[in-house]
C-alpha cells in the first residue's frame, strides 16, 4: 500500500522551508526525518501502534509538527492536549482516551509528572523519542483513526472527536482548493493546537501545500506585527479577539508603525477569522485601518470547515458564506421538516467526506447525532441572498421569546455599534410572560457609562421592541474561557 497523501507530498517538497519555530527554519526533508525517529521510537520494536492514543502536550514549534507525524506514521492515534487547561480537565482527557502515552517537552514535565504518576500514565520528553534510528514504519489506510480532539463541552463534559486520515485530509483539501494555497504561502501561527483551527485550517493547510508556517508560543502581538511589516506573511488566520486586540494596538500607535503595520496586512492576499462571530463594527475597523476585508467562515471541530465566504467575490459582513467544495449544507426546522426557502431559520445540517468519524466511546451519542448520515450540528443559521448567516447555538445562543427566536449574535453585533459600549454579552433570562427575555452584560469603553433606560431608548431605533434588552448588568470584564472567548453560561450565572 502506498504512504498516505501528505507523506508523499512532504517528500516532494524537500529541502522547502516548513516550520520556523524558535528562530529556526526546518525543512519538510527534516520533518520527515525526525517524525521518523519519532515513529520508530514509539513502536519501540513494535510493527504497529495499532490506534494507541498517544497525548501530546506542546505548544506549537516544529516539536509539536514532528510528534504529531511521528505518531500518525507509527499508526497511533494524537490527542492534543490544551496549554490552557487545568489537572481536572487534563485528568478527564486522558481518561477519556484511555491515553497510553504522553510526550511534553522538557520544561513541562514537571508540570505532568503528579497527574501522570497518579494516572499511571507514562510521561515522555521529545527529546527522549527524537534520536532512534529508523524501522520500517507500518502501511496506513487513509480510513484509519488518526485524531482526537475533544468539544468545548457547553452542555456536558468534552466529547472526544475521532477523525480518520481521510477525514482530516478532507477538512484540509477543501480549503487549499477555496482559499488557493500556493507552495509560496508563509503563514504566522499562534492559535491554540488542540482545536481545528489551528491544526486543520493553517497547520495541515500549510504543510498540505508546501507552505511555510511561522510558529509563536502563544499571541505575541508586538513580535507578530513586526514580522508583519516586514511583509514576511501572505496569509493571516485569527479569531475575533485577536483582531480587536490588534485594531486597538494599530489605534494607539504613532503614525509611522500604523502605516507599516496596515501596509504589511494590506500586502496579504487572504486574511480569515473564525471559531467565533465577528461583530460587523470590527469587520469594517479592520477594513478601515487595512484596507483588508476579513473572510469568515464557518466550522466545528465535527466537520471541519463547512461554508465559507469566498475567495474572489463578496465577504459580506455577519455572513459565512456558502458551501465549500464536496460539502453539502441543509437547514432543518425544529420540527424536522426540510427548509427549502430563504430567511427561514432552521438547523445547519452538514454531509460529506469531512464528517468525523464517531464520538469516542460514545455509540449512542453519535448515533444521536445523525440523522440520515447527515450530522446535526446544534447551530442554526438563515439563507439570506445566497450566503448562510449563523444565529447561534440552539442551546445557547437562540432566545425563545414572544414565539420569535432570537439571536443573541444578533443582538450583540448591534449593541456594539454603541458608542460608550467596548465588548458585550447576551443571554436569555426565564420569564413567566414572554418565556424568555433579553438580558446583556456590558463592559464600557474607558471614561464611559450606560444605563438601562437609556440603552432601551437607543436600542429602539434598531431593534424591535421584544430585542430591547430588558436588563443590564455592567461588568469590569466578561468571563472567558481559554481561547479568549465570553462564556455565556458564566454571564446567566452573573445574572443570576
């Protein structure tokens, strides 16, 4: 049996650059090279892992690339753990795998050690598993398990996510083809790589396509914009909060490092944000100081990327788009009947080869999960002129008031067109007369404040009446989790 695709186009990319990490420039020819070493190492005489989760805790760095390939060549399973997360949720991801193994560089096993000698788990540094000379490594089917990542976990505790090589290089060869990946492209990354995001939408893009991907340990902004002016980037990928951090440095910077810092982003021939909504004012900041206009898109660590605004065409603000290639889009009412017309809400229902697998461990929740090989994806969106706008999440986002259903995005994207209003947070609040109504938690720009007769009066002008907020909770910062998200069950706490 041939090498899976990605090994193959590795070895013709060779001596190309495809990881800066640490200073360092390191080519696909010792990529291949040290994931090898890796591989044999972890077979340690072994033919096969044979689907064993091996965990790996790195942030990303050519190491994190290395062991990541190390372990899909010797036929385990990866399960990248988060920097961000604490013992009790480290705890539930390694028990939850059933985890063989974990690889941490050598500064953090000190950190593991107490949870792995209590777990009984064997902890490994890289630099224990980067020198063994190469074995024969074993034949792959590209339907093999490959991934396990595991949800954010709103309603319950994380379900792992197993995808197989032939879905991950799905989520991958949808992109290169809608966003044009070219061998030339350079990249900066800094996203989390325990979500899609950063592992499917840049890393295995990137390295996909013969790109070059820059790697920070975590967002450092003043590094990231140098390297920007420099123009040393041709593709930017970020979450909302990352642009807004940055529309504030580029605000409060003199004249001479705006002007090379916009002109760097203008360079650019593609700039993404994802894994949240963008709030419209932020999209036409961005555009304002860059000249750049951001394409959205829209995914879960399900599916991958699943609809996108396009590359050449509209990006249409509070929009994702539409479908991306071999992905197929349906939206669903609550009753189950298909919705075959436009501006109608229903539920995003997704089909096509970059579906996972199977919820680990969980038959009867991925059984619950499908109906009809279509995966049900708990968000809802409208068609509206051809492009898909997201609502929310069924259960968290979607305020069942009046007998209309709500937006909370919605709502959120229009009260930051506020002047006095910096960063805000909807949520639905239970009501004996209208089943549920609007309550927002603000946090002011600096110097300004609100209150909550006089946002009703502003917010009238833009909202129908049942959308006014009917409390307001003014906060100093909004809860968030690890990837700078707000966390809205933590704001219906607040309130209550």
């Amino acid at each position: 049996m041939p090498e899976l695709e990605w090994v193959r186009r590795a070895r013709s990319f060779g001596p190309r650059v495809a990881v800066t990490s640490d200073g360092h420039d390191h080519s696909y020819d010792s990529l291949l090279s040290i994931s090898e070493a890796i591989a044999a190492s972890l077979l340690d005489g072994s033919t096969d892992l044979d689907e064993q989760r091996i965990a790996f805790l790195i942030p990303a760095s050519f190491d994190y690339v290395a062991v990541q390939w190390g372990i899909w060549r010797a036929g385990g399973i990866a399960v990248p753990l988060s920097l961000f997360s604490a013992d009790p949720e480290l705890e539930h991801v390694i028990t939850d795998a059933q985890v063989d193994r974990i690889i941490a560089p050598e500064d953090s096993l000190a950190k593991l050690r107490p949870l792995c000698d209590r777990l009984s788990v064997p902890l490994l540094s890289v630099d224990q598993i980067s020198s063994r000379q190469s074995v024969p490594l074993p034949e792959l089917d590209a339907q093999r398990r490959a991934m396990i990542l595991y949800t954010s976990g709103t309603t319950s505790k994380p379900k792992g996510v197993v995808s197989t090589h032939a879905n991950i290089q799905a989520q991958i060869t949808t992109l290169v083809e809608a966003w044009g990946w070219q061998s030339k492209d350079s990249i900066p990354l800094f996203l989390p790589l325990h979500h899609v995001h950063g592992i499917v939408n840049v890393l295995g893009c990137a390295l996909w396509s013969g790109a070059k991907v820059d790697c920070f340990g975590s967002f450092d902004a003043q590094a990231v914009l140098e390297r920007v002016a420099d123009k040393e980037y041709s593709l930017f990928m970020g979450v909302p909060t990352i642009y807004v951090k940055l529309i504030r440095i580029l605000e409060a910077a003199d004249e001479g490092d705006r002007a090379r810092y916009a002109d760097g982003f203008a360079h650019m021939r593609l700039m993404v944000s994802g894994s949240a909504a963008l709030p419209a004012s932020v999209h036409e900041q961005w555009t304002d100081l860059t000249g750049q206009k951001l394409l959205e898109r829209y995914g879960m660590t399900e599916i991958g990327m699943a609809i996108s605004n396009p590359l050449q065409g509209e990006r249409r603000p509070g929009a994702v788009g539409v479908p991306l290639p071999d992905v197929t889009i349906r939206l669903v009412s609550e009753a189950g009947e298909l919705i075959e017309e436009e501006n109608e809400p229903g539920e995003i229902q997704v089909r096509g080869p970059a579906v996972f697998s199977e919820y680990w461990h969980k038959p009867d929740v991925t059984e619950a999960s499908f109906v009809e090989g279509w995966f049900r994806t708990g968000d809802m969106a409208v068609l509206e002129d051809g492009y898909y706008r997201i609502m929310g999440r069924l259960s968290v986002d979607i305020i069942k008031s009046g007998g209309y259903k709500l937006s909370a995005l919605e709502i959120e994207d229009t009260l930051l067109m506020h002047p006095a209003i910096r960063e805000c947070a909807v949520v639905g609040l239970p009501d004996d007369t209208w089943g549920e109504v609007v309550a927002v938690a603000i946090v002011t720009r600096d110097g300004e404040h609100i209150e909550l007769p006089a946002l009703k009066e502003w917010a009238t002008e833009r909202m129908s009446s049942y959308k006014i907020p009917k409390s307001l909770l003014l906060l100093e910062d909004l809860p968030r989790n690890a990837m700078g998200k707000v966390t809205k069950p933590a704001i219906q706490d607040l309130f209550d």
